[in-house]
C-alpha cells in the first residue's frame, strides 16, 4: 500500500489469485461503524449470541472420556469456580467419524448430558468438515451416494476426492453443492442421533477449509474449485 503526502491520501493495493477469477467486494467507509452497516446489508445482521456463550469455556486438546469430563465438572464445584460451557474435541468420536460417539470411551453421552444440565451446564462438541471414508459411516455414505463431496477432478462425474487428515483417509464436503450444504445443515440439527434429546448441545465447527496432512502445503489442489466457508452451525440449533 502507497500513500502519498498530498492532502488526499491515495493508496494502491496489488490482488493476485491462485484459483483463477473470483469476485470480490470492496467496501470504502469513514467509520468501521459503517463499514459494519455496508457488509450487514450484503449478508445480513449477526444473531445475537446465547447467553451461555459469553460466560466461562473450558476447552483443551483433549478430554478424553466422559468420566474424565464428569470429574472435571465435579472439580469446578468443589471449588466453587463459575463454568458455562465443556468442550470436546475429537477424541469424542468414534475413530474420527464426527457426529458419532466412541461406544466406550462415551457410552450413555445422554447422561453425561443432563448431569451437565443439572448444573446448568452446556457441552459443545467438535465436528469438522472432512469425512472419514469408513464404508459404514452414515455421513460418508449418504454425501457420497448423493454427490455431495469434493471431486478428484473438477468434473461432477470424476471420483470423490480422498486425502488424509485427522482419519487416514477423509473426503470433504462441497459447500459450492446447495444440497450439500442442506445435507450438512441436517447433520447438525437436534433430531440427528448424535445429539438427539441433549437440549444443553451445541456444535463447534472446526477446520473449515480442505486441511491435508499428507502434502506439502497443507490443502487440496486448488484446482479443485473448493470452497472456503464458514457455517453458522449454532444457527441449526436456536
């Protein structure tokens, strides 16, 4: 950026990018106030927060069993310290297939659920947007059958596009697909299995980008066309 001595400041910037064209918008304000009001108007106004949301949230990498969040909560009381919200991170799962509970590490996460409750309590648990390709996982099956994931190719008919992340292997979502952001949206709501009948749940949505371990820059061929996007997941519980 330039900027000249002159009595209007004039400035240049340079924009280069590795995907080919894209459109942009460029908002110039006097305040961040309006800069705010001119973004609002093109995708609408923030919803206002839980109030659960803006108390104390314990959260590390990672909690590893529901007996291990149970005495964590039971030590918070005993030394009458304020928490609103547990969160867990991806050991929760069953071998990386977020969305489903490890059968013994969390068995009955109902309970661990409403004992939280009791304590007016909220948990908040991981989900991340790459799948693991486990044949019988639910999401992985449904997303693939319906052509919901990313393409090895640029091409709808060309296979579905697999790399390694935290599971071996992992496809991910195509958030370019509408179904497949309403298919991800479903995942997320209360009447999925995951979190069916835990009103104090909330979803945490994480990596949201195509993350691959095992290349050197860390993503997936940007020729792909994939979509960099943030999903209001909370919004599938209020």
């Amino acid at each position: 950026m330039e900027t000249t001595t002159e009595a209007e400041p004039k400035y240049t910037t340079h924009w280069m990018s590795e995907c080919g064209s894209f459109s942009m918008c460029h908002f110039i304000a006097e305040s961040p106030y309006m800069l705010s009001q001119c973004l609002s108007k093109i995708i609408g106004d923030q919803r206002m927060p839980p109030l659960f949301s803006i108390g104390y949230h314990q959260c590390r990498w990672n909690y590893f069993t529901k007996v291990e969040v149970m005495e964590l909560n039971e030590n918070f009381k005993k030394n009458n310290l304020p928490m609103d919200t547990i969160w867990l991170d991806i050991e929760y799962s069953d071998r990386k297939k977020y969305m489903v509970w490890d059968p013994h590490r969390f068995a009955n996460a109902d309970e661990m659920c409403n004992e939280l409750k009791r304590d007016d309590r909220y948990l908040v648990a991981i989900v991340d947007p790459h799948i693991s390709t486990e044949k019988e996982y639910h999401v992985i099956k449904e997303s693939s059958e319906n052509g919901f994931l990313l393409k090895s190719k640029p091409t709808q008919s060309s296979a579905d596009y697999v790399a390694k992340c935290w599971a071996p292997e992992c496809s991910w979502i195509d958030f370019f697909n509408p179904k497949a952001c309403e298919f991800w949206t479903k995942c997320l709501q209360y009447d999925m299995e995951f979190s069916k009948g835990k009103e104090n749940m909330y979803i945490w949505e994480d990596m949201n980008e195509p993350s691959v371990f095992d290349v050197t820059d860390t993503t997936a061929p940007k020729g792909l066309g994939y979509l960099f996007y943030i999903v209001h997941s909370m919004e599938a519980h209020l």
